[in-house]
C-alpha cells in the first residue's frame, strides 16, 4: 500500500513539470532517426586533409590569377613583318618616320595584326585605292579580329571585284566596312548570305528591281544571318521565295515577295516554322480565308516570333 501512495504521488508532482516544459512522450521510428541521421552526414562538410586543402587553394588562386592576366603579343615580330611589308611596296614612298610609326600602330593589334594589315593592304591596292586610304583600312583591320578581317574580304570580293561592276567603289567600300564589323555569328556565313540575295536580287534586276534597291536588302537582311547559326539563312530565304513564286491566285511581283521575305526572315527561323502554320489554318476550314488574306496575317503573325517584355 505505502508503496502505490508513492507512485501516485511522484506522478502527481513530475506531471505537471513535464507538461509546463512542453514535453510529450512520442513513439519514435528508429528507420526515420537512421535517415536523419545520415542526411547530417551527408551536409556536413567533409573532413580534408591539410594537403587538399592547401592544393584547393593554390588551384583557386590559380585560376583568379589566370583570368586578372591580360593576353600576351609577340608586338617585336609584329613589327618586324610591317615594316618589312612596307618598304617592299616600293610605291609606298612614305618617309621612315611615317613607315616605323605605321608599324608600331599595328603591333597594337597583338598576334596576327601583321598579317590581318597585309591582307586589307594588299587587296585594295591591287584596286587602285590612294595608297594613304589604303593604310588607313588596313590598320583599322589590324586591330579587328581574323573573322572581321576574312568576311571583308569576302564581301568587298563579292561586291566589287568579281560580279557587280554596276556598285560604285565607294559604295562597295562602305557596305563591305558595315556588314564586317557591326554583323553578329559567322562572317563566312553572313558573307554568303550578302552574296547570294544579292545575286538573286541581281538577276531580277530587268523587273522592278534597281541595282540600288539590291544592294540595301541584302545588307539589311544579312544582318539577321546570326540567328540562323552557321548555316545562314540562305536556305530559309530561297524556300520562302519558292512560296511566294507558287502561288496562283494572287501573282507577286518579284518585289513584294522580298518584302514579305524579309519581315519574316529577320525574326529568326521559328518565325519562318510560324510562318509555315498560320498560313495552312488560314486557309484551312476552320478559318476559310482567301489566300491572299492568309498570307498577309501570317506574314503579321510569324513577325511576333521573338518575344518581347511584357510590361
């Protein structure tokens, strides 16, 4: 008896203390307590040796090192090719202060600058460019990069050299200078899409198409060749016309289907894909538009390919 009063009375004083501290008695799953305990093991950051610590530091401070490092240039060679360059045109009479002062504004460039001057220089020379203008280009180029450089080339051949005598220097000059640096992607891919619209537009050139009005859309155009990769748009701009050119019931002339080309095609591919669609609803019977009415709202809607902020 004495022994359960005193059960009773333990339990009446240590329950309300363990109610009051928030306590509860619970049944606890051993296999939860397991995972507990190993995710702790698995977020705790783990031990390192004093040796791959020190080798994790030095690889960081490595690499920070690495990216603060600015490139380095052979600017003695640069020179030295230059100058050389230059006195070996014996047309280029400039006085040796002219030539080594041209020489060293070339080893700005860094690596490759020597060559990248050689080529501008050489090919418009050989075009009978004042040998001062001449200079002037090509040291602008040989402080431009290789790709730069090669779509000049590309583009001024292009325009001046082989085919389109009918593009005055100036202007041939002027379109070569743009598309090469301010164009984005692949300037042999950029280069071949100028060349090809524009020897499309050239051989429609005894309808409504001016060789001035050529000149223009290709360079407008062929700006947008980047969003095509390095395959260009050339083959998405052919495709298109092919369209235009098949379509019975409303007869476009040679101009309105490279407008319709070009306000699809500076959208980049997908708006060529939406372009594709809409058309075929449009005239499908679910919406039993004419066929000249389908075309112009698809042209409208593949131009929202590429998104916009919203506000």
């Amino acid at each position: 008896m004495v022994k359960l009063t005193l059960i009773f009375f333990l339990s009446l004083v240590l329950q309300p203390k363990l109610a009051s501290a928030g306590l509860m008695i619970q049944e606890v799953d051993p296999y939860a307590v397991l995972e507990q305990d190993k995710k702790k093991e698995d977020d705790a950051p783990k031990t390192r040796t004093r040796d791959e610590i020190s080798k994790a530091r030095l690889e960081k401070e490595k690499k920070i090192l690495e990216e603060k490092l600015p490139p380095t240039c052979d600017t003695a060679q640069e020179f030295k090719a230059t100058y050389e360059e230059l006195i070996s045109h014996q047309l280029l009479d400039f006085p040796d202060r002219d030539v080594v002062r041209i020489a060293y504004e070339v080893t700005k460039g860094c690596d490759g600058a020597a060559e990248r001057f050689h080529v501008i220089l050489n090919l418009l020379l050989n075009t009978g460019v004042d040998k001062r203008k001449a200079v002037e280009f090509a040291l602008h180029y040989a402080r431009r990069t290789d790709q730069q450089t090669s779509a000049f080339v590309l583009i001024f051949k292009g325009t001046f050299l082989e085919k389109y005598y009918d593009m005055d220097f100036k202007t041939a000059l002027a379109t070569s200078f743009k598309l090469s640096l301010e164009a984005r992607g692949n300037p042999e891919a950029l280069a071949k899409d100028f060349r090809g619209i524009l020897d499309f537009c050239v051989s429609h050139k005894g309808t409504d198409l001016p060789f001035k009005i050529c000149a223009p859309y290709a360079l407008e155009l062929a700006m947008a060749s980047y969003l095509y990769g390095d395959a260009g748009l050339m083959s998405s701009f052919q495709k298109l016309i092919d369209f235009f050119m098949q379509q019975k019931e409303q007869d476009y002339s040679i101009g309105v289907q490279l407008k319709f080309a070009g306000r699809i095609l500076r959208h980049g591919p997908k708006a060529v894909e939406n372009f594709q669609t809409q058309y075929a609803y449009g005239i499908s019977e679910s919406m039993k538009l004419t066929q000249k009415t389908s075309i112009e709202l698809a042209v409208r809607v593949a131009e929202n390919s590429q998104g916009r902020d919203l506000k």
